[in-house]
C-alpha cells in the first residue's frame, strides 16, 4: 500500500506541475514523423525561434554521435506499448515473452540469464540523451480491460546550453483475466549530459532502476476443457490453475503482493568521461559566433555498478505440481521461497581516434576493462572477475553513402576466458530505387549463461559441465525509406547450444545445426489516405537442434490516415491481423522464469488475432483507441462470448476481448 501511495502522489505532483505551467496545445515543430536520418548540424541553444511556443529538440544514444527527432507518427501503436508484434507472452501485459523468431544471445562473457521479462525494461543502450531549446515533458496514460494500467513520464530540460538532464518512469499494473496473473513493473530512469564550453570535455551519468514481480499461475489446468466450458467457466477467474489457485478474484489496480511468482530487481548506474585532444573552430553569423571543436583523439573513462536480485516465492505451495514438474518435494504449509543476488562494476579505460576531424562518425576505438563479479546463493557467497580486452571501427562517411562497422571483444582472463566475440557490417547506399544494401559477419564464443550452473541457487540438481557455445551469423539486407519497404534475412550456424527442457534440466546440443530466417516488410499506398502495412517472417530449422519455430509469421495492418481537413487533426484507423503456423512452441518453467523447449504439445491458431483500432493527435495530444482479439468471439452452448482463446504456450491462453485506451501529452514549457 505504502508503493501505492507513493506513486500517486507522484503522478499528482506531475500534473500539478504540467498542467499549471505548461499549454498542451502548443505546437512542437522540432518533432518529426520519422526518427531516422535527423539533421547532423549543430544547433546552438542559445538562438531561439522567434515563436514563444517552439521548440528544437533531439537525442542521441550513448554509443552514436547521430542526432535522431522525436517521433510523432500514430499509426503504430507499439511506440506506446512494450510488447512487439512478433513476440508472443503468457496472456497478460507484464507477463514473460519471447520472439516468435530465433534470438540466440550473441554477447561473450558473464550473464545471469534472466532475460524472460526484458521488453519490459529500462536498458543503458536505449537510454537517450537529450538537447533541447525549452522544458519538455511527456505524460502517457493507458487503460485496459481488466483493470490494467500503463503509465508513462518524462521529462527533459537545459540547465545550461551545454548541460541537460531528463528524468523518466514507467508503470505496468496488470491484474489478467485468468487467476493469479497479475503483474505489477516499476521502471526510474535519471540521465544527464555536460559537455565544457570549449568542448573538450564531456560527462555522461545514468542510474536506471527496473522492479518486475510477476505472480505465476502455471498455466490453466489441461486435465478438462475448462476453456470450452462456458457454461460452467463463463467467469475465466474460476478456471483452476497450476499454481496460486487459492487467490481469489477482483485484484485491484496498483496491487503489489506477491503471492506466487518472481520478483526480479535491476539497478544500473553509469559514469562515463570523455576529454579530447584536437582542433577548435568557429562560424561567425550575423547575430553571434558558433564554437566549433574538432577532435583527433580522445581519452574515456567508464564506471559501471549494476545489481541484480532475483527471487521465486509461493506463500501456500502446491505439492502435486513441484513433484510432478520439479521432482522433489515442497512442504505445502511452508513459504518457499528461491534467491540469487549478483552486483557487477566494471573499470574500461579506451582511446579514439579520429582519423576525419570533421567526420565524428569515423573512429577507431581501444580500450581494457576490468569486472568484478560478486553473486549471493542459497549455500553462500562468491566472487570472480574477468579482464577483457575491446575494439571498435566506425566510418559513416559524410556524404552518407557508406556505412562500415567492426567490433570485437576478447577475455583474457577470468571466469570467462576465452570467450569472444566479433562482428563486422557494410552498408552501401545503391540508388531511389534500390536504396541502402547492407552485409554483415558475426561470430560469439560465450560460456553459457550462470542460471546453467550447478552452483546457480537456480540449478535444481547436478547439472553437467557446458561446452562453450558458439554462434555465427551472417546478415544482410536492402531497405528504402522513400519507397517504404525492407527485406532482410539471417543464417545462423550454431553449435554447443544451450537449453532447458522439462521445465528445469539443463542441456546441450551435441551436434551443429542451422536456422534460416526471412524477413519482409512492404506499406503500400493504395490511395492518398489508405495503406496496406505487410510483414512476413519465414523461418526454417536445418538439422536435429532443440529450436522449434513457425514456418511462418505475419502480420498485416489495413489503416485510413487524414486530417479530414482540419489543419492541426491527424487521425488514422483501421484493423490489424495478425498469424503464424502451427508448431511446438517452448513451455515456461515459472521457478526459473524460462522458456524451455518441447516437443510434445503443437500450438495452432484458432484464428488470427485481430483488433481494429482508432488513433488521433491534435498537436501535442494523442489518443489510441483499441479493440484486440476480435476473433475470439463465438456462440457455443447458445450463449456468445469472445472464447474462442488462442494460446501463446502450453496451457497458457491469450485473453478475449481486450479495450485499451491510452491518451498522450506533449508539454512545452
């Protein structure tokens, strides 16, 4: 109640704040309907439009030098919500998901291997660090049926013309429409950028928080066919479930009790200096002088200090289910409760150069890193480190034609040595009717995940010693913003590759095996105001791997966009399908929070999931409006009802009909 409480008053406050100071109408023409291939120019923020309510802003991420606008666009819905279109998870917002497609994890060294609830994470790679001429926040508020809740913040300002920050937090609360399932995600993010007046120097801080508790119900029962009982099971909350079945009906919004699942907890802190050696310059205009600096070699500096927690807990266990998934015994009138502690910090130390000093998006980078590893278990405390070894080339050349990436990275020593990984890109730009072609090579060496470890308070048992796996994957695509479409595809050659199977035996596949993958994504203009949006997925397992995937995924969305002839209305609307193949989706193991793989229980759709949508923005304010899963509805038994449930896993049912309604501000000040 206490975290309740808090929030309120948190959101409270915000509005407070927004709606006092700022004017939601307020056009913001710093913002574009397309986030790529932003102006690369240096913008002063001390020159200011001429128009009270203007205002220039931009973001880059950590790693790129590529300045990207704001994205105003309406027409898809998943730039509001976590989980992708070809990701499939456990019927509820919140809950654990994974690519319909092939994701091997291709980064070498130390992983704790908790991945199941990362769509719904803060992660240092995504964070964005802004520059911006005025305040600028944003408010999201999402509502769905069964009392679910999505709440989104942010704001952003320039302290100093050289110096910004931005704070950011995110809610999902999600009950579900089955028993026990409901989820409850806390995200804070706190960023900012300085960089001194003669641009030599740069700072660079993030600390991000994530705390995801999802309760776990196993799945429904399959002993009977509660699903087409709806005469019985009109209510889905009265279906029996595998675990926590003693949790009654009516979860409330913003519940925080854990009564059977994980609770998993991420803190990630980041210091990164920067100081250059190279030459000054300036633009002198008719109202000032623009400084300009041009590096040739820098020196940086990271500190990274992460913790993790992660903990299984059933408060009234159920017996028959741990013994007969988890072969051993679980006194039903005690707490059970499974933990691991890790905290991370890493020391790196690189060089840059800048081979073009006016060209920042070319380098090349050397650096060595230090990691000391601390993990808590169940029998006590351990401590390893890992000395590793990093390389980096980088060349978008300035006419923009050309785009070539290398990197690599290497343990010299530690709990992981040995482990690598390389990776190389060329992208080429051929010409309006072809646009931009891209080729690519990457190979991982990696020791597998630490939950694969006996010593893992995770590990149920003696599990083998892994052979390190090794992964290769070539690349390549061709894509055309102009003409609005992209193909792509990816062959992966994959050996030693490591899995659950039998919700918690750890193992590895003996031999080589391949998977080919296709992807293809068209919008066709069929008038001024319809589109037709096709992406078609094609993925093939070549030899006896424990990988099984859906020949085909697709998903099509059919959209009417105009302004209606209103100069500040934008409205878009239509209905999106969504379908793959029938094929042995992996199981979920709730103790460990994986997916493992099966080879039993074929997963067919009964229907395409279907919803039809109405989306609209007036300036600064946007609506989505969304009707999902119309295909489940039906008549059985004489009595109609959206039923007809599809399933994203053994025993694990996607809801019926699904009302979500979400409203978004942008705030200048």
């Amino acid at each position: 109640m206490k975290n309740s409480v808090y929030i309120y008053l948190l959101v409270l406050l915000f509005l407070s704040v927004e709606l006092t100071a700022q004017n939601p109408m307020r056009r913001i023409p710093g913002m574009s309907g397309i986030g790529r291939g932003a102006s690369q120019g240096q913008d002063s923020l001390k020159r200011r439009d001429s128009s009270e309510d203007s205002i220039t802003i931009r973001f880059r991420y950590l790693d790129t030098s590529r300045l990207n606008m704001l994205d105003s666009s309406i027409t898809d819905f998943r730039k509001r919500f976590p989980i992708p279109v070809d990701y499939a998870f456990l019927g509820n917002l919140g809950q654990a998901a994974r690519p319909y497609g092939f994701a091997p994890r291709m980064e070498s060294g130390w992983d704790h291997g908790f991945h199941a609830f990362d769509i719904y994470k803060y992660k240092p790679e995504n964070v964005r660090f802004f520059q911006t001429t005025r305040p600028y926040s944003e408010l999201g508020y999402l509502l769905g049926s069964n009392s679910e809740q999505s709440i989104h913040l942010l704001h952003t300002q320039n302290i100093q013309p050289n110096w910004n920050f931005a704070l950011q937090y995110g809610l999902i609360n999600a009950p579900g429409l089955f028993k026990n399932q409901n989820t409850n995600h806390n995200r804070y993010l706190f960023n900012t950028d300085y960089h001194s007046n003669n641009r030599r120097y740069n700072l660079y801080f993030m600390v991000l928080s994530n705390s995801m508790q999802a309760n776990e119900n196993g799945g429904i029962k399959n002993n009977e066919n509660y699903l087409d009982n709806v005469t019985t099971y009109e209510q889905r909350v009265t279906i029996p479930v595998n675990l926590g079945d003693y949790v009654q009906a009516g979860q409330s919004f913003l519940n925080s009790s854990l009564n059977t699942g994980n609770k998993q907890r991420s803190t990630t802190m980041m210091l990164r200096q920067q100081y250059d050696l190279g030459k000054r310059d300036s633009i002198v205009t008719d109202s000032n002088v623009v400084q300009l600096f041009y590096p040739k070699f820098r020196m940086e500096y990271n500190l990274n200090y992460s913790t993790y927690k992660f903990r299984y807990y059933d408060s009234n266990p159920d017996t028959p289910f741990y013994t007969t998934r988890y072969d051993f015994l679980v006194t039903p009138a005690s707490d059970f409760s499974i933990e691991e502690r890790w905290s991370e910090v890493i020391n790196d130390f690189s060089l840059y150069s800048f081979p073009d000093s006016k060209n920042p998006q070319q380098f090349l980078k050397a650096g060595l890193s230090v990691q000391n590893l601390t993990g808590q278990f169940d029998d006590g405390k351990r401590r390893f480190y890992n000395l590793f070894g990093h390389g980096e080339y980088r060349n978008k050349t300035r006419n923009k034609k050309w785009d070539i990436e290398a990197y690599g990275k290497l343990y010299f020593a530690g709990l992981n040595n040995g482990d690598f990984n390389a990776s190389g890109s060329l992208k080429r730009y051929i010409s309006k009717n072809i646009g931009y072609a891209q080729l690519g090579l990457q190979n991982v060496n990696r020791t597998p995940s630490y939950i694969y470890e006996t010593a893992s308070s995770f590990s149920f048992g003696n599990q083998p010693g892994f052979n390190k796996e090794n992964t290769t994957r070539v690349f390549g695509s061709l894509e055309n913003d102009l003409k609005r479409w992209r193909v792509g595809g990816s062959y992966y050659l994959v050996s030693n590759y490591t899995f659950f199977r039998d919700f918690y035996k750890a193992d590895q596949a003996s031999g080589l095996f391949n998977v080919v993958q296709v992807d293809a994504e068209k919008t066709f203009r069929l008038s001024k105001t319809l589109h037709w949006l096709a992406r078609v997925q094609l993925n093939q397992r070549i030899g006896d791997g424990p990988v099984n995937l859906p020949l085909l995924f697709t998903f099509h969305q059919f959209g009417f966009t105009s302004s209606l002839g209103f100069k500040n209305l934008l409205l878009s609307t239509g209905i999106e399908a969504r379908y793959h193949t029938a094929y042995k989706a992996a199981g979920y193991s709730p103790l460990q929070s994986q997916f493992f793989y099966q080879d039993e229980e074929e997963i067919r759709l009964e229907l395409p999931d279907v919803a039809a949508y109405l989306n609209f923005r007036i300036r600064g304010f946007a609506a989505y409006l969304r009707a999902e899963n119309l295909n489940t509805a039906r008549i059985i038994d004489g009595s109609f009802g959206f039923t007809n449930h599809n399933l994203a896993a053994p025993n694990y049912p996607y809801p019926g009909l699904q009302i979500r309604l979400g409203i978004f501000w942008s705030f200048v000040n």
